[in-house]
C-alpha cells in the first residue's frame, strides 16, 4: 500500500510534468509530421555548438578550480563577499555584457578577449564568465568536504602542497571536475543571449539556429530537427552524469587556515580578471550616480520615450514581476523536486528496478536541455482555449521559467537526500517516532540547506531569464531583463543610461539575494 | 492508515494542489471575453496609459497587449495558430513579411499601413571632422579605400536592419552586381555584428557607447536622439541605399473580437496616436498631417529615394542570405 500511494505521488508529478513540457513539446513536433531536415548552415550551427560547448566547459572547469582553490580554500578578510559578488556572474543575462564587454574593451589583455576578430574568443570569455561559479560552486563543495585531518596526516608525513593536491585533493574532487565539465556543457549548449549580444555571423549555435528560424522563415522540420540533435547530444551527456551526483552550492565555508598575503592578492587579482568585464561599467555608472545625483533622479523619474511608464514604475512592475515568478517557479520545482526524488532514493531500499529510477530522472532532467523558444512553441500550439489557456496567461511565463530551473533543483535535493545516513532512519524508527514525523522533523531540516539553494537558484534565473519573458509575455507584464532590451535596442543617451541603471540595480538585487541566501544557507549548516 | 501512507498522502496533496494552484491561476488571469481587443505586436510597440485609456473609452473594448519579439516572430506565431489564432488584431507586420502573412491567410481583410521609417547609413559628424575625413554621401563610398575599416553593419541573417540594406543592396546594384559590392564592402574591412545594439551601442563612434566605427547601419531617425549639450547631433544619415521599411496594422482571420480589431486599426490612424509614433516608436506616421518632433525637423532627413521595398523579400530571403553568407564565410 505504502509503494502504491509512494507511486502515485510521483505519477502526479510525472503528469505535471507530461502536461506542462512534453505534451506541448510533442505538439510541435506532431506539426513537422517527423519529416526532418538539415541544411549546411544547420550542420556548421551544430559542428559549432559542440566544440564550443567542449571548449567553455574545459576552460570554465580550470578556471573554476583555479579559483575554488584560491577563494574557498583560504581566509581573509572579505572572502565572503568576494563569493557572493562572483555567485552573481552566473545570473547576469548574456545580453547584458554588451555593456560590460564595451568599458574594458581597450584595455591590455581584454583586448585580446572582447576585441578579437574572431567572434568565438569573446563568446567563450563570455561564457567563462558566466559559468564560473557554476564550476567553482561544484568543486568548491567537493573541497570543503575533505577531510582536514587527512590533510594534517599527509603533510605530517612530509608532503609538501603538490604532493598533497595530486594525492589528496585531485582524487578526491576528480569526480566533481567531471560534473562541472558535464553541468557546464549542458548549459553551454542552450545558450542564446551570449551568441546574440557578443557573437557575429561565425558564431551560430543550435540554440541561435533555431531563434532565427523562428524570426525567419519558420522551417518547423529544420526547428525539430536541430532540437532532437540538441537532446540527443544532452542525452548522451546525461549517461555520463547519471552516475555521479550533481551537486553545487555558492555558500563560501569558513576554513580555519588563514590565507597568506600572496594567496590574498591572487584572489583578488583573479576576482577582479572576471568580474570587471561585467562590472566595469556599472561601477563608473555608479560614480555618475553618486556625483550627478540630481540627474540621476531626473533619469529615474523621466520616461523614456519607449516605454509605457517610468524607469522607476517600470523597475517596480519588472521586480513584482520576477518576485511572482520566481515564487511560483519554487513551488512548482519543489514541488515536482521533492516527489520526484523521495522515489528516486527510495528505490534504493525498495527493491524498485533500477532503470525505472534512471527514466524517471532523465524525464525529469530533460527540461533542461530544450530551449525556452522550444517550450514557449509547444504552449502557443497546445494551451489554446478552454481548460488550460496558458498563453494567454502571464503564468506561462514563470511556468516556462520553472521547468527550467527544475531540473538542477531537483538534482540539488535527490543528491543531498541520498546522501543522508541509513542510521538515522534506523535509529528513529528504534524510537518509534512515526514516518510522517520522521520526515518532518528529520528529513525536511536536513533537506533545508538543498531547498534554500534550489530556492536561490529559482529565483534568480528567472529573474535573469529573457527567452521565456520575451517569448510569453503577455500585457504589460515586463521583467527586467525585456525593460533592458527595450532600453538597449534604441538610440540615444538616455535610452542606455536607462539600460545601465537597470543593470546596476540588477546587480545589486541578484547579489544581495545570493547574499542573503547564502547567509541563510550557511547558518542552517 | 499507515505512517508511510500518510507522508505520501501528504506529497500527493502537495501536487493536486499545484495543479489546483495552475489551474486557478490560470482563470483569474487569463481568458478572453467579446469586450476584450487582443492586440499582437513587436516588442518595440509603445501605446502610452493616456492613449490607452482613450481608445477604451471611446471604443468601449478593453485592450489587452501581446507583445512578441520582432516582425518576423510575430508573424510566424500567427500562422503558427492561424486556426485559433491568440489575437484579434495584428500591428508590425513590415513589408519584409507582408507577402508571407498574406500567402499563409492569416489575415482578415488588408493590411492598413499604419507608419514608416528608413534603415539609413549613420556617420559620426564629430569623428570625420577630427580627423580630416570628407563624411561619405553614397553607400558607395564605403568600399573606397579611404573609408577602410571604417564601417559596422548587422548581419542580414540575424538582424532585419541587415536584411533591410541587403535588399536595398540587391535593388541598387542589381541582381548581377550586389555580390560585388558586398565582396568590396568586405575587402575594405567592414564589421558585420550580429545585432543592431552590438554594432550601435559597442562599435559605433557616435553614440553613447563610443566604439572604434564612424558609420553604422541604422535608422534615418537616429541623428535625432544624438544631440549634444551644444544643441548638435553628432550624427548624420547618408540618404543614399536606405530602405523604407513600412509597418501594417490588420484584422487576424478567425479572431473572436474583428469589430474590436478594427476598431483598434482606426484609432492607430487617428491623429493623437500616430503623433506618438516619432516619440514612442522611432517611426514616421503615415498621416501627412501628424505632428513630428522639432529634433526630428531639425536633424532627420528623409531620402528622396529608396531601395528594395518592392522585391519579393519573403521568397528570395533565404536564396540571398545563402550567397551572402558565401561571400562572407
């Protein structure tokens, strides 16, 4: 009976799930009548998805461990902020770095990165950027988790610090370099904004594919078909990462071992190398503010010509906005999370077979790897009228954005419940305390850690979504990122002072969310 | 009822009541009723709360804003749902896709144009003048050497402005000369961006963002949002190789509300809204006598002719960007 009821909960979840993704999915695909087609522009587009993809995770994946080794593993004053700050990068929508890429754009050694000829390099260092704490998130927690008296015993017997990191630290976050490879790739392999605000016409990717096909002629078979190729190559990915955990965490972990004055410049130095580029430009905005307050405030208060209201009324509709999406994109993720993945631990001690875990997981993981045009296709196709207008309702859009998100939501949680010790099951049922109470009072404390980072995690990708808001949006339901493509996509000064002022305060929200998150996230610990 | 039952239970509550949650949701926000004008448009589409609130009360139909990207999306999402369709009234469909939602039957009736406006070249008055550099006046002048590397277009593949000038191209030139001028523009250094905030914004010299490149492809209005504290525009168009891009408003076929849409078409063509097509959209009213801003009298131009606006740019479009996109790999 307990199995049966245990079933249903995830068979709800699953239909969820099957109403809000892959019936609308499989709509467009019903429309293509499954006749595929690829051109040669679509095969160079996937021939550059892939080593691009390749080449971000393998230079994100160093640089993330360069800099979890520099700023997780040390102490000093300001460690914590400097997380935070680089935590934000991975929220800043790409389009955005038009902005930042321009301030620094002359000086020595970014030169070479945002001024190349060759699109590719900023692209890549654009995407470096952006998925760094991604990386360093992911190795970050499998560092934190050595052993420090392991670490004592190896240099008592004489190991000096390579000794230790090839013998110590790389076999034990060997794993975790894997899946910051894999988690990188996946998320490399959808994006669009970076392609479309830093690119040029060498540098067309599946995603941006499909993007102009939509703006274009609207080759459903060519749109089908580039999305089967993306999946495909996701679903080969994910039988790589389906046998590791995915686990990552922005919280910065107080270690006792204070840094030294070298290792604190180094951090520094590397903070500063991949934040300026995003940063820069706010900062000397910032500066304006401060000294040219009165036109600021005239800036804040004027409306520009393209929108409806004033920067102001507009920043509070877009954060409303995000804060309503973000709330129902948690409830949602969690949700679909928790069902999902109390089935996928309890197979372990239930005798369930074990594919039928792994497929339940994969059809759960799979959001992840369609694009948010895909998805926003399928809802104008299916939600019609009737029952479930979901286009005509702004919800479509925190929806899209929470099947997004959902996936490394619920891979947060399942990783940090299966990593719960069997004892403590055995020892409360020893006590007689009942399994709803168990659940309660054990599980959920020690799930909240994971749920306040999945929790971190919704709100600001949707606060940093533009696909689904531009896609969806319906009335005045503008988010920030739309205001700032608004602002951005017209001529005059203070149509891009307009854009530099909802970035800066863009930067402020995301940082201090992941601030006070994490915060939170470290207390619970 | 066992303990595990209960825990399970309560997850399984947990998800009727999402769905409960999504559903009811889905009532109070959405839906549509006969009073309701669902308008389709582009992102760029402006209505202000004023003007708004004027057509609802003097049409007594509620306007509700479906605001979807650019023209092209805006059109393919329609023959996407042409047989229900998500609106009732369609504005910014260009003449670039025109034929394409007239062919695929989307549309009610005719497309009543609304507003125009020209991709024109841009230069930076000030940057010719420090450096001692006649401004061009032709798009021709962009291939000769003393304008090398010089230039920043959008790539007609990603961009409309790009395709804009590539049909303008394709017009003056003709269909045996277009591939040489464009093989000359590129021997001559030009940068092709992949959208017109990147090439304006980042690689313009004169806008705020002061690139490295005097002369951008953009609109003939544009001059009209760069004025200095000295009362100047630092920038000028070149009127010659623009392309007239016209916007349409039109009933969508199978809408639930066509009198609400055409009701909405008229006021688009009433006096107070197509005055704020040059404030809120960057666009010139197609009523003669419609008030323009005095920067736009003072700095914008018009051509006196302009190319590609008659060429079959729905069918010959993916022909075209093939052989530019030869030229340019």
């Amino acid at each position: 009976m307990g199995r049966r009821v245990a079933w249903q909960s995830t068979g709800i979840a699953l239909i969820l799930l099957l109403i809000l993704f892959y019936i609308p999915v499989s709509h467009l695909f019903l429309l293509s009548g499954f006749n595929f087609h690829l051109n040669n522009e679509d095969v160079s587009a996937i021939r550059f998805t892939l080593w691009q993809s390749l080449s971000v995770a393998i230079v994100t994946t160093f640089f993330g461990l360069v800099g979890a080794l520099l700023i997780r593993k040390s102490n000093f004053l300001g460690s914590k902020l400097l997380n935070s700050v680089l935590s934000v990068l991975f929220f800043i929508p790409g389009i955005t770095l038009t902005l930042g890429f321009h301030a620094i754009s002359h000086w020595p050694i970014y030169s070479l990165l945002v001024n190349n000829k060759h699109a590719f390099i900023p692209v890549i260092f654009a995407e470096t950027i952006i998925n760094l704490p991604l990386a360093m998130g992911v190795i970050g927690l499998a560092l934190n988790a050595i052993n420090s008296e392991l670490s004592e015993a190896i240099k008592l017997d004489g190991a000096n610090s390579k000794k230790e990191f090839r013998y110590l630290t790389f076999p034990q976050i060997f794993s975790s370099i894997r899946k910051s490879l894999i988690i990188i790739f996946f998320y490399s392999l959808s994006n669009l904004g970076i392609i479309l605000a830093i690119g040029n016409q060498s540098t067309n990717s599946v995603e941006s594919r499909i993007y102009h096909l939509i703006q274009g002629n609207l080759n459903i078979h060519e749109i089908t078909t580039l999305a089967i190729i993306q999946t495909l190559i996701s679903f080969c990915i994910y039988l790589f990462l389906s046998r590791t955990n995915i686990n990552f965490g922005f919280s910065y972990s107080q270690v006792s071992k204070k840094a030294s004055t070298l290792q604190v410049i180094s951090c520094y130095l590397f903070f500063l190398f991949f934040t300026l580029p995003v940063f820069f430009s706010s900062l000397k905005f910032l500066f304006n503010v401060i000294f040219h307050f009165s036109t600021t405030i005239k800036l804040i208060n004027l409306s520009p010509q393209i929108l409806d209201v004033s920067i102001l009324q507009a920043l509070e509709h877009s954060i409303r906005n995000a804060i309503i999406a973000s709330l129902v994109g948690i409830f949602l993720s969690l949700g679909l999370g928790i069902s999902i993945a109390r089935n996928v631990v309890r197979q372990d001690s239930s005798g369930t077979p074990w594919f039928i875990s792994r497929i339940i997981e994969f059809f759960s993981i799979l959001p992840l790897t369609f694009s948010p045009l895909i998805i926003g296709l399928g809802y104008l196709l299916t939600f019609t009228t009737g029952f479930f207008a979901l286009r005509e309702s702004w919800i479509s859009t925190p929806i899209a954005q929470a099947l997004l998100a959902m996936p490394l939501a619920l891979t947060l949680i399942t990783d940090t419940w299966k990593n719960f010790p069997i004892e403590y099951m055995e020892e409360a049922l020893m006590t007689g305390i009942d399994s709803l109470s168990y659940f309660l009072k054990v599980e959920l404390p020690l799930l909240k850690n994971a749920i306040l980072r999945a929790a971190s995690f919704n709100i600001l990708v949707s606060m940093a979504d533009f696909s689904a808001a531009a896609f969806l949006s319906i009335g005045h339901q503008g988010v920030l990122t739309t205001i700032f493509s608004q602002l951005i996509s017209h001529p005059g000064s203070g149509n891009y002072q307009g854009a530099q002022l909802i970035l800066l305060i863009f930067i402020f929200i995301s940082t201090a969310v992941v601030f006070v998150f994490e915060l939170h996230s470290h207390t619970s610990e | 009822m066992s303990n595990n039952n209960r825990r399970n239970t309560l997850l399984t509550g947990l998800i009727i009541s999402l769905l409960l949650v999504v559903y009811v949701a889905v009532q109070l926000t959405g839906g549509t009723s006969k009073e309701n004008v669902r308008l389709i448009t582009h992102n760029a589409f402006v209505i202000t709360p004023q003007l708004q609130k004027l057509f609802e009360q003097q049409s007594g139909y509620k306007l509700t804003l479906i605001k979807s990207d650019d023209a092209g999306t805006l059109t393919n999402k329609l023959i996407l749902t042409k047989n229900d369709p998500l609106a009732d009234v369609v504005f910014g469909i260009d003449n670039t896709f025109a034929s394409k939602a007239l062919s695929a039957g989307v549309i009610n009736g005719k497309l009543t144009p609304t507003d125009f406006g020209d991709v024109c070249f841009n230069y930076d008055k000030q940057w010719f003048a420090k450096n001692h550099v006649p401004a061009p006046s032709s798009v021709n002048d962009l291939i000769k050497p003393s304008y090398k590397n010089l230039t920043v277009i959008e790539n007609p593949s990603t961009s409309s402005t790009g395709l804009s000038f590539l049909a303008a191209s394709i017009d003056k030139y003709g269909s045996n000369g277009w591939q040489n001028y464009w093989k000359s523009l590129r021997s001559n250094g030009v940068l092709v961006d992949n959208d017109w905030e990147k090439a304006y914004y980042t690689d313009f010299s004169g806008s705020s963002g002061q690139g490295k490149y005097p002369i951008v492809l953009s609109y003939d209005s544009s001059p009209a949002d760069e004025v200095r504290s000295n009362g100047q525009s630092q920038t000028a168009n070149i009127l010659d190789g623009c392309f007239r891009q016209i916007e349409y408003a039109a009933v969508v076929k199978n809408g639930k509300n066509p009198q609400g849409a055409q009701a909405f078409i008229n006021f688009m063509l009433s006096k107070p809204f197509q005055e704020s097509f040059p404030t809120q959209m960057y666009m010139y009213p197609v009523d003669p006598n419609a008030q323009i801003p005095s920067d736009w009298k003072k700095f914008v131009s018009l051509p006196t002719k302009t190319y590609g606006g008659t060429l079959p740019i729905n069918s010959m479009r993916e022909h075209w960007l093939s052989q530019w996109n030869s030229i340019f790999a």
